[in-house]
C-alpha cells in the first residue's frame, strides 16, 4: 500500500517537483522512531536547511546506512504466524561498523528480500529497529519489479557494465514508466531515511547504482546534510553513459552529495569525464584530494577500493576446519593441480571466456592432461538478467565438450558446482586451490581473489589442514576489467577476450617457480590484510568530514527544480548584488568610475556573433552621458576590434590587450603602455600553435599586436586541455630565451611580453589615480568581470583606499560574474544580470533626480539583507 505523498511521483519523474503550501507548524520526529510514521505532510514541504531551528535532541554523530537491501535474513516461521530475522553474516555493509568509531551509532535503512503482508509491515518495523538497527523500505511488488529488475537490472547494470541497448533483446530500451518506478522507489527510501533523520547530527551515506536520485531528495530537504555515495559497480565512459536518456538528472542527483566514492581511478575519471562533457564542471586536485566545485560547493571525489572482512573470513576457516570439509577435498583432489573460479551466474563474468582459455591450454600444454582441474562454482543469479538461460546453456555445453575430449575414468578436467554452497564450503575451496582465476569482462569490484588470499595464508589454531604450517603462496589469474585488478600488482592480468592469452597466463600461474608463489602471495596479504572493509569504511568517513566541514561556515539555500534541484553555498561576505543597493550607491554619488569586462560580461561566452548589440550601445552610451560617469571598456580584445564595435560610442574610454593599449574618452589616439617593442618571437610561436591547431578539431589562433592566443573551447574538452597543457610546455622550452610569459586559462594558452606594466588591475590603477591628479576622486566605483584578468582589477581595488588612490568613502562594487571562488565581494549569475543591473543605473542616470543631486541620500548600508536575495 502507497502513501499519500506518492500521488505526485510521476511529476517528479518528469522533473516537476510540486509545489506546496507551507505548513503552520513544523513537524519534527523523534531522533529514532519507535512506531513508523506517515510523513507526507514533511514530505510536501518545500526544500528548507533544517539547522538550529531544529535542535539535536541527542548529542553526538551517527550513521546511516542505506542500500537497496538490508544486510539481514528473512525467513517464514514454521507455524506461519510472523517471520523470523537474523543477520546477513556475508553482508559487507554489515562490516562497515567495525571501522566507524566505537561510540557512533550505526542504522541501517534498506527494503527486505521477502515480501511482508502489509498488516504485517508496522510490527515488523518496530522490531527490526528495536533488535536490528534496521529501518525496512517495504517497496509494493509491481514498483520493485519495475524499479529493481526493470531499471536497475535492464537498463543501468546493462549499460554501466558497458552494454548498450543496440535491440530489445540485449539491454532493454529506455522504459520511461521504468524511470519513474526508479525515481519513486528513491522517494519511498528518502521517506525512510527522514523518519529517522536528525540533519545536524547524522551523516548519510548512501550504497550503489539503485538509489542514485536519492540524494536529491535529501538534499532537497536538508541543505546541510552530511552526505556521501558509493558506487560499487563500473561507472562506464561517457561515450557509452550519454547514450542514457536521462543522464544529467542522474548526475545532478549525484552532485547533491558531498563525497562520491568510486573503486578505481578509471571509474572516477569516467564520472569526472561526463560531467565535464555535459555539465562543464571541471575538477582540481589539490593536496591529494580531487573536488568538483559546484555552485561554491566542493563535491569530494574518492578512490578507495573496498576490502574484505579478515576476522568474519578467518572464523568461517575454522569452521570449515571442524567441518572436515577441507579435508575431504585435499582427498578428491589428490595428485591434481586445482584452478578455482566462484563467480555470479551472470553475463558480465565470462565464465565460458574461462572455459575456452582451460580447453585451449589442456591442448597446447598436453602435460597437464590428466592433472589440472578447473573447479567452477557458479552462484545462482542476483536477479532476473538478460539472457541468463542462453549464457547457462552455453556453459553446460562447453563443460560437457571439455569432460568429452578430456576427461578419462576417475579425471574430469571441468567441475561445474551450479548450486548454492555455504561461504565454510567456499573457504574450503580456497584452501585447496592452486590458482584462482577471474575472466570478469566488466566486473565492479570483485572480492573473491581477497577471500582466496587470506585462505591460503590459513589460520592459526586450526585443527587439521587450515593451520600456518608451511610456505604460504598463491596465484592469481584476473581479468584487467574488473576492480580489485590494479591493487594486485602480483596477479598475472590477462584481458580474458583474448582466450590464448588466458591459457598461456594460467599455465605461466601453475608453473611459476614455488619461491616467486610465495613472494607474490606475501605481497597480497601484506596489502588485503591491511587494505580491509574496517579501513575502507573510516578512510570514507574522514574523507566526508573533511569535505562537510565548511558547511556551517558557508551561506547555503536551495535552487532549481526537479533533478535541476541544487545547493547554492558562498563565503558570508560573498554576495549577490542587491540592484536597489547599487542604484541608491550609484545616486548618492558625485564622481563615478565604471570599469566593465566584453567577453562573458556584456557579451555571453557562447555567442558565436561577438559584436555588440544595439541593446549594449545605447546602454553604454547612456551612462557615459552623464558627465559624472568615467566609463571604461578593459578587454582582453584587439584594440582594431574594439575600435570598431564601439565607434559610436565616443564617450567610452577603452583598454584592449589587458592594457597593452589604452584609448582615453573622446581621444583618438592610443597609448602604449608595453616596455617591449621586439616581436620576434611570434615568429617562433606562431608556427608551433599552427601545427597545434591543425592536430586539434575546433581550435584557433588569434592574433594580437602583442600576443599570440590559442583557444580551444570548440575542441573536444579532453583532447583539447591535454593540447593545450603541451602546447604550453613546448612552448616554455622553445621561448625559454625570449622575454616573454607563455601562460594557460580559460580554453587558451597565450603568449604575450613579459611587461611589468601591463594588465587589467593596472589599468584600473592609472585610471584611479588620474581621477585623483585631477582632483575627482571617485566616490563611486563599480568593477565587473568573468575570468582570472579581471581578478587583477579585483585586487587593485581592495587596496586602493589604503594606497589613498580611492577615498575611505568610497562606495566599491567590485562584482564576478557566476558564483565562484573571487577576490571580488559581489556576484552576478550571468551576462544578461548584468545587463539588467547596468539599465537601472542608466535610468537613475536618466532621472532628473540624480542629475540635480536630489536622490534619497539617507545612508544605505551596502552589502544589507536584500543584497542576499
């Protein structure tokens, strides 16, 4: 039975977000609920940040868990009346405690893996949290079947294990009811989280490819919210992940964390690729650790393979000891050499790929005839995947090909095990096996060469064969796709395609020289003993707290709708423009210096057409009109360009080439405030950016009079920053002997004289201090620009009142444009606010009351209340 609040979930599937009254009185829960609450009043309300208004009511931090699965066992009782609970000994989420602090309490927020009557779901719940720790997401069966073996397992396995849906019959086309079963599958386990959810306290940390929306949904709620994600499966590359219809709302949804974990590099650098490729984000790496800035959040990215657990794994070895299973294995496999592979009956794990390479080395190394064994356990499926029944078949076949050719009375070369086995029995396999071999061809992370590890290296106190006797070694066979396969720098990786390559490595395991066993097995311990889930867990955590400690420092409130949902979070004195500030600021005063930035400031960056506007003209023409108003133009263009576009602007004072050039109002004549006068080396730079050019689609060079710029912001965003960070070092060695800067930023790399006197913050300082030679000191100062040279500007004037070039009066407005780390103290979100801002400040110049002097000059306190809107 579906609550209430699921009535609108399709909208939100659709990105519509509803929009609700707001409620008389907040409603706030306990910090643990004892009876399951209904909370679709809460689940109405609209985004707010939930800080000290809501008090903790329990001191101290806490966790909590959450995944598609609780890590507990659901069985029936025998007289039917009830169920019986126990937990999941295999479970890893389980391990993640042991290496949280002692005194952090740990819930566990998950669905069930039976289905409970819906009479039965409040008692149920009320005993899974008082005994468990657990709070149960009872999903009703048609969503789970759409939302888990549809979207989960049709559309998002398929494609983030590197399938795409070419036909119906191979990874199913995007379902779009799918999707929204996904997004309200999410909604009901946000529902749960929140039940139990104290904001200020908690942290959340959130498991796997099933709840990918989910952080929207608290984040929506809980601006601060303390919140990581782990991804346990392939993250694809974005070539592939694109092809995903509703990719952004999932990367935006993720984005809502604070820290996203992934196995490997490869998978991190994937996400990364995608959301530099279809959100242009890019990321910085800065002491060890990389982020992602995101509307003045930075979003962690962490690589940290996830372990095994060494005491549950150890424990399970001595009961598989006492079980005696070990040592009626070491009998029927006497004399024989063992490979062991355990894997998921799954498409993704190659089992037939391993099959093939044991056939094709039983026939190029006919030695080992007779006495190397493949054991394969294969696992019953998690789900319903695609084409299980024909990759099962084809496994039977192969085996019974194999056992036909191969095989001879009391010898088969091929056991498959197609049942369930205890994890005792498993251990005990490990035990006896000689090499264990992995043909994942895309496998998340894969855990069974770890397990095998610590099997090998056996227990102390054993009673019969598990004890630490003897030499200990192993070896391993692992497929390159798989995550666990780079931190075993030990193992032999194979790409298991490539079937004689697999044959040639699993001869190479079983014939390697006893002594090279050991030490490749010493190296593997030493790293999985050390490398455990207890390590993993804490590693994520301090990572999380590290990346959520400026929460309560920072500004936050939320924007956008639907998946477009995002967290705004700024410096305290980092704030929006207040237009009725600036305007009143701007009457007041008698003497005014406007300096303005072209390219992504009055003009936006994506416009292929760069000339002005006749909008920006009579804009412009209309605030240099007003003879207390001292306009600048400070570009980066060609002062030929600028000439041109603002001829009819003959009030306009304009400053092209960062300052190279300088042109006065109403004067036709440019300056030159560059020292060099040698351009020889264009001559040299000029054929390097060529050859650059021609190897890069969608780059240019644009020639200045004293620089060379290479941009390359139409070219593919990798391809073109590894180009520019080259061209950059060849251009370093070859101008090494010219006085010149070869410097990288925004989409170029330019080259441009080494001259002291020349950038945008200087001439913000010559046109400061002729205003002051002439006795017109500016009272009124507003700066406005996008990139790193208009940074300059920024700090020339927060030390111009101290150099006394400005006034202590002196009302500055120095203005970025987006919200990003700044030396200015203002924001503008885009071109066209800033437009908006400049046409209240041409009608207050147009108003009869700011010529004469007679605006409200009551004081105004710059930067107030409103300047937060």
């Amino acid at each position: 039975m579906m609550s209430r609040s699921y009535t609108n979930l399709l909208d939100l599937a659709s990105g519509n977000f509803p929009v609700m009254g707001r409620e008389k009185e907040r409603k706030r829960f306990p910090r643990v609920m004892t009876v399951p609450g209904n909370i679709a009043e809460l689940d109405d309300d609209q985004a707010n940040s939930v800080t000290s208004e809501n008090p903790s009511s329990v001191a101290g931090d806490r966790i909590i868990i959450v995944a598609n699965l609780l890590p507990l066992k659901a069985k029936r009782r025998p007289d039917n009346k009830g169920w019986s609970f126990s937990y999941n000994e295999d479970s890893l989420l389980l391990r993640v405690k042991d290496g949280l602090p002692e005194d952090m309490e740990v819930l566990y927020v998950g669905s069930l893996p039976v289905d409970v009557d819906p009479i039965e779901q409040d008692d149920v719940a009320n005993y899974l949290l008082e005994k468990f720790r657990c709070v149960p997401a009872f999903l009703p069966p048609n969503l789970l079947a759409k939302y888990y073996h549809g979207f989960c397992k049709k559309q998002l396995w398929p494609l983030f294990h590197y399938m795409l849906p070419f036909s119906a019959d191979h990874g199913g086309r995007f379902d779009r009811s799918m999707w929204e079963a996904y997004v309200s599958a999410n909604k009901l386990f946000s529902q749960k989280v929140i039940e139990v959810l104290n904001p200020e306290d908690d942290f959340v940390w959130i498991h796997d490819y099933h709840l990918m929306v989910l952080p929207t949904f608290l984040r929506r709620r809980f601006v601060r919210l303390r919140m990581g994600f782990f991804l346990h499966s392939p993250f694809p590359s974005s070539e592939l992940y694109r092809s995903l219809p509703v990719r952004e709302e999932i990367l935006k949804a993720l984005l809502n964390c604070d820290l996203i974990g992934f196995h490997t590099f490869d998978y991190a650098r994937h996400f990364l690729s995608c959301c530099s490729r279809m959100l242009g984000l890019e990321y910085q790496s800065k002491r060890g650790y990389i982020g992602l800035e995101y509307y003045g959040r930075t979003v962690g990215i962490k690589i940290m393979p996830v372990g095994i657990h060494m005491g549950h794994i150890e424990s399970v070895m001595r009961q598989a000891d006492k079980e005696l299973k070990l040592e009626e294995l070491k009998r029927q496999f006497e004399g024989k050499t063992v490979f062991l592979g355990v894997d998921d009956m799954d498409i993704f794990k190659g089992i037939n790929l391993k099959l093939l390479a044991m056939e094709h080395m039983l026939k190029q190394h006919p030695y080992w005839q007779g006495k190397a064994v493949l054991v394969q356990i294969a696992n019953p499926a998690r789900g319903k995947g695609i084409d299980l029944e024909e990759i099962q078949d084809e496994i039977e076949e192969s085996c019974k090909r194999i056992n036909k050719e191969f095989g001879r009375p009391g010898y088969e070369p091929v056991i498959l095990i197609h049942r369930p086995l205890t994890i005792s029995d498993r251990m005990a396999y490990y035990s006896v096996a000689e090499c264990v071999v992995v043909t994942a061809v895309r496998d998340g992370m894969n855990l069974t060469p770890y397990e095998y590890i610590v099997c090998r290296q056996g227990v102390s106190g054993a009673e019969t064969g598990s004890d630490l006797s003897g030499p200990k070694k192993s070896m391993l066979v692992v497929s390159e796709f798989i995550g666990c396969s780079p931190s075993l720098s030990g193992a032999i990786r194979v790409n298991p395609w490539n079937v004689e390559s697999t044959a040639e490595a699993m001869n190479e395991a079983i014939s390697m020289a006893e002594s090279e066993k050991e030490l490749r097995h010493e190296k593997h311990y030493r790293y999985v003993s050390t490398h455990d889930v207890a390590f993993w867990s804490r590693s994520f955590l301090q990572d999380m707290e590290r990346t959520c400690a400026d929460h309560f420092r920072k500004r936050c409130w939320g924007i956008g709708l639907g998946f477009g949902f995002r967290v705004v979070a700024l410096d305290p004195n980092f704030r929006k423009l207040s237009i009725d500030d600036i305007v009143a600021a701007y009457c007041r005063a008698k003497s005014r210096t406007i300096l303005l930035d072209y390219d992504g400031t009055l003009m936006p960056q994506n416009l292929i057409i760069k000339t002005p506007s006749a909008q920006v003209l009579s804009l412009l023409n209309r605030l240099c009109g007003d003879p207390k108003n001292l306009v600048f133009m400070v570009s980066g263009r060609g002062r030929d360009s600028l000439s041109k576009w603002f001829l009819p602007c003959k009030r306009l004072g304009l400053a092209a080439e960062h300052g190279y050039f300088l042109r006065w109002p109403q004067i036709e004549e440019w300056e030159t405030y560059g020292q060099s006068s040698e351009f020889g080396w264009m001559q040299i730079a000029e054929p390097v950016m060529k050859s650059y050019t021609e190897a890069t689609d969608g780059s240019g060079i644009e020639r200045k009079e004293s620089a060379l710029v290479w941009h390359y912001q139409d070219a593919d965003p990798g391809f073109g920053f590894s180009q520019a960070k080259e061209m950059l070092d060849h251009l370093e060695s070859v101008l090494a002997n010219e006085p010149v800067a070869v410097k990288s930023g925004q989409f170029i790399v330019e080259v441009k004289p080494q001259a002291s006197g020349v950038s945008k913050g200087i001439v913000a300082e010559k046109i400061f201090t002729s205003m002051t030679e002439k006795e017109k000191q500016a009272d009124f100062v507003l700066c406005i620009g996008d990139d790193r040279s208009d940074e300059d500007m920024f700090e020339i004037i927060g030390t111009a009142v101290s150099r006394r070039i400005l006034s202590y009066n002196t009302e500055i407005f120095a203005c970025t444009v987006g919200q990003k780390p700044s030396k200015a103290k203002y924001y503008l979100d885009d071109s066209s606010d800033v437009i908006a801002m400049l046409e209240s400040l041409a009608e207050a110049t147009d108003s009869p009351s700011s010529s004469d002097g007679e605006a409200d000059s009551s004081p105004r306190r710059v930067g107030s209340i409103s300047s937060f809107i």
